[in-house]
C-alpha cells in the first residue's frame, strides 16, 4: 500500500537558486504551519534535523484541488472574489474584462497540498540540494543601471563591456559552431541618443517661438482691427452730429 502524503512543501534558497521538494506523510513535521498567514516567518526545526536553525517564509501555496493562495484574504477555505486587471491570481484576457474566480485564503490549512517556502535564515548546516552548491545565473541584467549596479561601475565605464554573454549551441544543425548571445542593454545613454534629445528639445523650442510669434501678430491684428473699428464708430458718431 502506497503511503499518503498530506504536503509537499518547496524549499528556496534565493543566494543559491537552488529548490528543493519535500515529500510529508507525517502530519507531525508541518503541523507547526498550521494557522499561520502569507509573509509570516516559521522556523524550520520540525520538517527535520537537517533544517535546525533555518528559518522559512510563507510566499503561497496551492490547495488540493490546484486553486492558488491569495494575500489578503484572511479565511483557512477557498472563496469565489470578482478580481480585475492587477490582481493576482488572475490575467485579463480583453482591456477592462473582470472575472469571479475562486482563489484560496492566505491561512495555511490542512487542505493545502503545496506549500511554497524561502529562507530567510540559514541554519548550521548545509542541506544538500538547497544550500551546498550555486547555480550560475542563465541571464544577467538588462538595464543600463542595473549592470553598473550589479559589476558596481562607475558613470564613465563603458556599461558595453560588462554584458553577460552566454553560449548557444545550434540545435537545427548537427556539429554547429558554438555562438554567443547577449541581451540588447536598455536604457543606455549614447552620443547618438543624446544628439536626439537636443534635436527633439531644439524641435520643442522652435514650435514654442513660433507659437510666440503667432500669438504676437495675432494680438497686434486684434489691437488694429479694434483701434479701426474705434475710428469708423467715432466717424459716424461725428457725421451724426453734423446732420442734427
């Protein structure tokens, strides 16, 4: 007979980015996570003696029927809420569309089947899977000032020079040479960008002074149509005056 398993919790470890899943068929070793919220730090003592001194976070979970945890909705059961553009557990599929969808409370329960967990503090030991080894980062930073964040460069190095570039093998042709691909650096100030900047500001400057030279001569036009107008009144007033 084939044991039950009651949770399945996954482990991450955000400096390693290593998880790693825990198979549970003692209610005994997570029970300590029961009534306990979303965002709440759990020490990770009880799921066994390699995690003494750990300590976790609660970042979501799915119940066992697949329906995911929601932040906010302090209820241990599932619910049906009208959600829109912006929330989480849901994606808009047309501009302005809400659903009614049924979505967990962030309460951990015994119908949660998937438990997912971060460390936050490491124990004495390293678990093996989790914390004994450092997977390399596939992509590295995109933006302009998040590389220079990242290598900590300085505003006259060349942000060019630091992109992390990865192998690519060709799976189309047999025995390809190996390439490199890099990621196109966004939001890099070059001199080709700045001559734009100062074209479009200098684009902006002349509408505003023919702007201001169109307001000028119109205002003149209407200061001379008025004093015109004054003049014919006054003529008609004196040609009045003539005939009485």
């Amino acid at each position: 007979m084939s044991r039950r398993l009651l949770m399945r919790p996954v482990c991450s470890d955000p400096a390693t980015g290593q998880q790693k899943l825990l198979d549970l068929d003692d209610e005994r070793r997570f029970r300590h996570f029961y009534e306990k919220r979303m965002s709440q730090e759990v020490p990770g003592d009880p799921l066994g003696d390699e995690f003494k001194g750990y300590v976790f976070r609660i970042t979501g979970g799915n119940d066992k029927q697949g329906f995911p945890m929601k932040q906010g909705v302090l209820l241990p059961y599932r619910v049906r809420l009208l959600l829109a553009d912006g929330h989480s557990c849901y994606r808009i599929r047309r501009t302005g569309e809400r659903k009614r969808k049924s979505v967990r409370g962030c309460i951990v329960g015994p119908d949660i089947a998937v438990l997912s967990l971060v460390i936050v503090k490491q124990g004495d030991e390293a678990v093996p899977g989790l914390t004994d080894d450092v997977l390399p980062k596939r992509l590295g930073p995109k933006r302009a000032t998040k590389i220079r964040k990242f290598f900590n460069l300085s505003k006259e190095d060349d942000v060019r020079k630091f992109v992390i570039r990865r192998e690519v093998t060709s799976k189309k042709k047999e025995g390809a040479k190996p390439y490199t691909k890099a990621p196109k650096i966004q939001r890099l100030v070059t001199p080709i960008r700045l001559q734009r900047r100062r074209h479009l500001r200098a684009l902006k400057n002349r509408k505003l002074d023919a702007q201001k030279a169109q307001k000028t001569e119109y205002e003149a036009l209407i200061a001379k149509r008025h004093s015109e107008r004054k003049q014919k009144l006054a003529a008609i007033k004196a040609s009045h005056k003539k005939t009485a």
